[in-house]
C-alpha cells in the first residue's frame, strides 16, 4: 500500500487524562505514556498508524509544555511538524491552525486523530481513512464513525444518514448527538444508524477553515493570519475562541448535511479512564498488568494493577479493583469508581500540589 | 497506687505478626511499632502499663536480632533487664528462663505480659493485677481472662469455674480450649462462664518452674543451670524443647485444678491482622488511618489505610479495604482477608525475598 497523495495526517496532543493519574500528569499527559504495554507510548502508536498514510507529512499541535517531549519521542519529525500552542484553547484553535497552515503548504486534505486513542487494526483504520479521504476531496467534512460494540455512554454519537452515491461507504450525517444515557444509547446501537464519535475529521483545509468562517469570520481570518506570519502566534492566539471543533464547526454543518460519516469496523478506544484501560489490556475476570508483573502478588483480584515504581504489590481478594503504583503516589479504587479519579487531581490542585497534578 | 512488692514484670517479645506484613517484618516486628497511632510503640505501651506496678523490676526476652531496638525503646531499663535467646524455641523456654532468673533474683511473683498487646484501661488492668498477684502469692498459677465481648473465633477460652474463697476476683479453671468456630464461641460467651486466654500468666517462679519440672525434670533444670551460669545461654539454649508454655505447663495443671483465672473487664486486643487493627483505631463504617492522614485523598472508602511512605495515596469507592503502602512494598486487600496476608510473605520467602519480609 502506498500513502495518500497529498494527504497530511495533523494530531492534536492535548488533554492532560486527569482520570488516569497518577499515571498521566498535566506534566507528562497520557499520550507520553505506554498505556497498554506495547513498548510504545499512545503517541508513537499513534505516528505508527499514520505514517504509513503519509509518510513524512505530519503536523502535531501540542502545548508548549510538551513539544520537547513529543520531539523526543517523534524523531523523524521535522522542526517544522510540530506547533507549539502558547496556551490550550481547545480543540478549534488548534485544528484549524493546522488547517490554516497546511492551506498554506498546498495540502489537499488533512485527517485529524487524536494522539492518545488506541486502535488494535491499523490496516483496516487505514483502508477506513482512504474512504474517508476519498469523500473529503469531493468537498465534505468527513467524520470517521466507530461501529459500537456495546451500548456505551461515555461516547457521544454519529447518526448515520443515507449512503452518498459514488463515495465507497460514505454517508451523510444527520446530526451529532452528547453522551446519552445506557437506555437511550442501546436505542442508538439496536438501530444500527449510530455510530461513536471519535473525533477523526478528514477534510480539506479550505472547507475547514471555510466552514468556520461562516459563523466566524474572525475566527478563521486570525488562523490564516498567523499561518501566514507564524511570528504573530503568540500575540493572536491568546484571541481566539476557547471551542471544540465540534461545536464550532461539525455540528452545524451536519444541521447544514455537508458532513459524511464513514464506518469504521476496527477497534477503538479512547482510553479515558482505568475502567477503559483495565478492558484493553485484559478480559473482565482477570487481572490487568500494566508493567512488571513481577513485582506483583495476587490472590483472588480482579481488576487492574500498575505497579509502577518498583515496589512489590501484594493484592488480595478484591474485584474489579485499581491499584496505581507510582513513585509519588498511589491510587486505590474500583473500575466502577473510575471516572471519580479526576476528584482526587482538583483536590491535589486546591492543595497546591501541582507537582503531583 | 503503689506498686506491688516483690512483683516482676515479664516481657516476651517474640513473634514477627506476618499478618500485619509490610508494617511488621521480621527484622521489625510488630511491637516495636506505634500500630495505635498513639504515639508510643506497643512495647513502649506495655512498659508505661506495667511500670506502675513493677517500678523498674523488668526483664524482657527477646530474641538476638530485636535486643538492640527494645533497649533503644526502653531506655529506663538496666542492661540485666533484657535477655536475648539465641533462637526462638517458643513461649515455654522464654518465660520458664525468666521465671528462673528472677527465683534466683528472690522474686516473689512475676507476671508475664505479650509486648504486642494493646490494652485500653491500664487503671483497671492494674487492679486485675493486683488481684492475680494476691492469688498466685497463695500458690496458684495465675491466668488473667478477659471478659468476651464478642463471639470470636480468633482466641482461645478459659473455663472457669467455681470462685475461690478469699481471693477476690479469682476462680477456679476448668480448662484451656482452643479457638472455636463461630456457634461454639456463641455458646461460650452465652454461657457467661468463659474468657479469652489473651496469654498473662501470673505466678511464683518456683511454682512455675516446679510445674514444669513434674512433666520434663530436664527442661526446668536446664534452665536453673542458665540462670546459675548465664555464659551457659549458648550452649544450653538450643537443647531445649520448643513447646508453648500453654501445653507444657497451663493445661496440664488446669486438669490437675491447679489454675486459677482472675477475670479482666479491660478491652483487649492482640493486635493480630489488619482487620483488628482496624477496628481498634475506627469504628467499622469509617476509615481508620494509621499515619500522617494530610497524604491521603479519600471518597466514599472505609476499612484502614497505611499512608506509611510519604507518599500521597488516594482510595477512592471500597468499603472494608485496607491499603498498607510502605517505602518498598504495598498492600491491598480486605479486612475480610486479612488472615490471607501471611500468604504473601510466605511466596516472598520462596522466592528469596528475605529484604521484604
């Protein structure tokens, strides 16, 4: 397979992952980390999947705090791929200033995929993001939508409209629907027509940045400016707008039906909590080892167990429980308890412990 | 109050509590651990205890490897107070060497007290004493019962029988039984007639090792012939039987009507897992902590934390948990499996881990 002629992959490296500390730091975010225990960190994973798409032509977006670390770990990366944000403003700035400068630089189209998502088919992602390319060339903001697997509510959802004649697999979209609660998402999943959004954008620059200047002119004119004189970055990025492209741009041009959705039947995951974490790396009965699994004693636990700095861990008789060893701190809870892990992160920064956050 | 004449304390410190692994090791058992939070090591507990009684009339067996670390705790003892045994060879070779140190020191009585008990009213303790004391003047082998209050399974029991006239308190033994199950400590304690055996035995030394000489002559001379020649202990400490000093001596002269039992209405506790540790420091719907309790960020979590490392620790969702989190090994589990910890140390011992146990 060759890559995609003209084809640019951007990846945002945003987020701190605050439900997996301590683990993930606002200092050393998820995507910095192996999570799955790969031998490779959710970023590079992520440069894996793409490269053989576009080879070279990537452009990442992360915060100043992380450029150096994403550097590191992106090494056959150009000085010029990866943008440092002075600030975090959401995911429309940052999109859209990849758009703005890959307009400048003659792409043709650019598929957005968060760098901390894992995906456990990459020859069928790939085959999916063709697709996608192919309907974005034609003009349409082309979203990538997960076939469920299960009724989950942690996932907002893609309503899958009519097939668009001539572009393999490709569908309009009839709206994005939030997070649903578990019954009304079985609803969407026994439909068939739903399908999970992942956030994967495929689109020319041009239409982006277009579409978003129908509803902000602004917006879009101060992205082109900057992309023109990167030198101004600092001095207009602090104006922009703090949105999700989501909202800025995706839902109103699926109200508008220029937005297609393309299936994708590959694995995904967006590894937002330990529950989620705990599920890829091991089946429900069992025990999940995230790192020296002999460093650890077990006896009747269920869950998942970082032992992450070395010391033994002893875990006796607890289900569907979460052990978090790091050399700073550690965290206890269960998999149900999951999402609650951001608490203890605000309650650390009201104590003033950002070294820990 | 004053203390009582010609009354000695005897202190066994023996035993390394691996259930209440990683806080008790080997090369740091239990009681010379602040286990209550109090501020004072059990064995530092059990000497403010008894001082009241005994002034400065100590004597402490310990074994080779602690005798450095219980001189460094009680430091008001005089360096004849504490004997070290060149091996553990059980409670009977502790206590009967003791007892024949203090026939030759001219001490009328002696009371033998675990170091690792916790006890919760050190003035009623004190007059549960003196009464054991006045008994065992008479010629009895003097054993303290406590007053159950509960149906535990965890402790032996003390039958005890008809009161022995003009001496308060003290009653007849019928006999020592071991741990019951559940229905059967429920019958006891319904019964009204039975106490736990929390170990205190009170007696003259000659009728001790008198007692012991009409089973195994050899055994009581034995040790007559280390008190008389202490550069003996080496020699002559390994050729003794391992035997606790409740088969050698307590049963056999219970059935023989030669024991007496002087009921104790102090609370009590041996201190023996993590579950009754936890119930010693907090009430079973709350969440004990032993230790500086600024590390730790709880919601929603009971049962007993450690925080022991400095490290922050988060328990986030479990009841009935117990996290120990010590500067080389951890452990969680329940208070349910708290007898299970010991499991641990033994896999840790098969495999080599002599550093951690």
């Amino acid at each position: 397979m060759s890559s995609i002629d003209g084809f640019w992959a951007v990846v945002p490296c945003g987020g701190a992952g605050t439900r997996l500390w301590p683990l993930s730091r606002s200092g050393s975010p998820k995507f910095l980390h192996d999570l799955t225990g790969s031998g490779r960190t959710l970023l590079e994973q992520t440069h894996d999947r793409l490269a053989p798409l576009v080879e070279d032509r990537f452009l990442v977006v992360t915060g100043d705090a992380h450029s150096e670390a994403v550097r590191k770990q992106l090494t056959s990366l150009e000085e010029s791929a990866v943008w440092a944000e002075p600030s975090a403003r959401d995911s429309m700035a940052a999109i859209g200033l990849a758009a703005a400068v890959l307009e400048r630089r003659g792409a043709e189209v650019m598929g957005s995929f968060a760098a901390d998502h894992v995906i456990d088919d990459p020859q069928l992602f790939g085959e999916t993001v063709r697709r996608a390319v192919a309907a974005a060339r034609e003009g349409w903001l082309v979203t990538i939508g997960i076939e469920p697997t299960f009724a989950s509510s942690a996932f907002g959802y893609i309503h899958q409209g009519e097939a668009l004649p001539g572009l393999e697999g490709a569908h309009r979209v009839v709206e994005f629907v939030e997070k649903p609660s578990v019954p009304v998402a079985e609803e969407y999943v026994a439909t068939g027509h739903f399908r999970w959004n992942a956030g994967m954008f495929v689109v020319r620059p041009t239409v982006l940045l277009d579409l978003l200047g129908e509803r902000d002119p602004d917006f879009a004119a101060t992205l082109r400016a900057i992309a023109a004189d990167p030198t101004r970055l600092p001095e207009l990025w602090e104006t922009l707008p703090r949105i999700a492209i989501d909202h800025a741009v995706a839902e109103p041009a699926a109200a508008a039906g220029r937005v297609a959705v393309v299936p994708g039947a590959f694995g995904w995951d967006d590894v937002g909590d330990f529950d989620s974490l705990a599920g890829l790396i091991a089946d429900r009965h069992q025990l999940a080892v995230l790192g020296d699994a002999g460093l650890l004693h077990t006896d009747g636990a269920t869950g998942l167990v970082v032992p992450g700095s070395g010391r033994i861990v002893a875990v006796i008789g607890l289900d569907d429980v979460v052990v978090v060893d790091t050399p700073d701190a550690l965290l206890v809870t269960t998999r149900d308890r999951a999402q609650d892990v951001k608490s203890v992160v605000a309650a650390l920064k009201d104590k003033g412990r950002q070294d820990l956050t």
